[in-house]
C-alpha cells in the first residue's frame, strides 16, 4: 500500500501492476498509433513476441530506474506488464469493443460531470479547440467559453436556445408531462382533410431571370464603370480587413468557388472587353 501511495505521488493517477513481491510498475496506455502498428506486427508474425512486449515494456513504463533493470527483473515481469498495458490499450474483440463504447457513452452523457463534457463539445463546435485544449481549461474559463460559444452558435442559428444542464429527475418529469397521443382523433382530421376538394391552383408568378440566363443587356461591371470610377486595389484592401477565424477560414474556399461559378456568366461580357483592349495595338508615336 505504501509504495502505491508513492507511485501516486510521484507520478499522479496512472496504471500501475502491483506484485507480490512489494514491487509496484507504473505505466501509461500506448497511444493509438503505437496500438496499431503493435497490432500489425503481432498479425504478421515479423517480430517475436518477447520483442513486441520489451518494446511496449520500455515505451509505456514510466519508471526509468524499472525499464534500465527489465534484465534484471524476475522471469515474467516484463511479460506480464506489456500484457496488461497491451489489453487495456485497445480493444480485445468486437465484444469488447461494444462495451467499451457504452461504458463511455454513460461516463460522457449520463455521468456526474456529463455536463462538462457537453461543454467541451459546444465550445469545440464554435472554436477551432482541441477537445485536448479545452479539458487543460480550469472550471471559470471553461465557463467563459461556453458562454462566447452559446452566444456566437445561437447567432448561427445552431443554437436555438441557451445551453442549460438538465438533471435525471427533470427529464424524467417532462417525459412523464407529456401529453397522451389520441389515435382515434388523429385518424378522424386526418380523413376529414382528405374528403376536402383540393384548393385552386395558382399560377406562379413568373421570375424576372432563371439561372444561367441573360437578363441584362450589357455587364453590369461594365455599366457601372460608365458612371462611377472603381479603385479595385482600395476594394481589395477594405475587403481584407474583414478577417476570418476558425472554422470560418476553412468554409472560405467552398465559399470562393460557389461565388466564381455563380457570377461566371455576369463577368463574361467583362472579360471579353479586357481582352480586346489587351490586344489593341499601341499607337507609335
């Protein structure tokens, strides 16, 4: 028990496998990474078993003092730790697997601190955060940003109301509130809205131009340039100044591509005049 006590201490709440012995080894789980390129060796049979397990042995053991003595240590520890670190790294079978998920699922959305997990989630949906970055927040920030979050989501329409935490018994209450489905009434105005005669049709009023046709006689650009005198390099600038964040920046090239296929038939006539200025001969002087 005292040395269990000291490796917490020393290296805060890890795995460990406690001996008979009185020698306890702490260990951290591989990542998943490591799992699989362990897996896939282990598979193809291209390196020994007792090699896999001294390589997990010294990635995962935390006490270096342990890992410099692995020849050292009595016959099966080093077998017995990388076994453990192994089995608790991914999963066993499919089985296993399936379990996994649900004990997960009822730590993450039905456990004591469900909550925070949700704000995790809600923050990492408006910012471009880790969920990794956002759990190293202490209680006040993670506050903070759920409410910045709500806010900018609600704006989106993403969100449609506040985010509030609702305990077991609440949802309960408003299961239990809900109101009972009369089948007969239902069945009764949905036959009376059938036997009514169907609404006269009404012409749709016509559009002034469908897409991809011709609806102005010259390019509006072209137009516009008879009247007024655009600085394009002033334009550009004032639009850079209307800088995105987050997962904004990522959306933009969809946005700028949507935007040329768009506005390709407007700029045609456009292009057509640049392209015969650019080809007029220079007077000599």
């Amino acid at each position: 028990m005292k040395e269990l006590f000291r490796v917490r201490r020393e290296y805060g709440s890890v795995y460990a496998t406690a001996f008979d012995n009185g020698i306890v080894i702490p260990w951290k789980l591989l990542s998943i990474e490591d799992y699989i390129r362990f897996h896939q060796d282990s598979q193809r049979n291209l390196v020994p078993l007792a090699c896999l397990e001294d390589e997990i042995f010294t990635k995962c053991v935390l006490d270096q003092s342990l890992v410099r003595q692995a020849n050292y240590l009595s016959a099966g520890t080093v077998s017995v730790v990388a076994q453990n670190i192994w089995q608790f790294s991914g999963p066993q079978d499919i089985e296993a697997f399936n379990t996994d998920l649900e004990k997960s699922r009822q730590q993450v959305f039905h456990g004591e601190v469900s909550g925070i997990h949700q704000l995790v989630e809600v923050i990492g949906m408006a910012f471009p955060y880790k969920p990794e970055e956002i759990y190293t927040m202490d209680y006040q920030t993670l506050l903070e940003r759920a409410v910045q979050a709500e806010s900018k989501l609600i704006r989106l329409g993403i969100l449609q109301e506040p985010i509030s935490m609702k305990t077991g018994e609440t949802e309960e209450k408003q299961v239990a509130e809900k109101p009972k489905v009369n089948a007969k009434q239902l069945w009764e105005e949905h036959r009376k809205a059938l036997s009514k005669p169907d609404p006269p049709k009404v012409a749709p009023k016509k559009k002034k131009g469908k897409r991809g046709e011709r609806w102005w006689k010259k390019s509006p650009v072209l137009e516009a340039k008879e009247h007024h005198n655009i600085d394009f390099d002033t334009e550009r600038k004032e639009a850079d100044t209307f800088a995105l964040s987050g997962h904004e920046k990522a959306d933009l090239p969809i946005l700028r591509h949507q935007m040329v296929e768009s506005t390709a038939l407007i700029y045609k006539d456009l292009i057509t005049e640049m392209a015969k200025k650019s080809t007029k001969p220079s007077k000599s002087r």
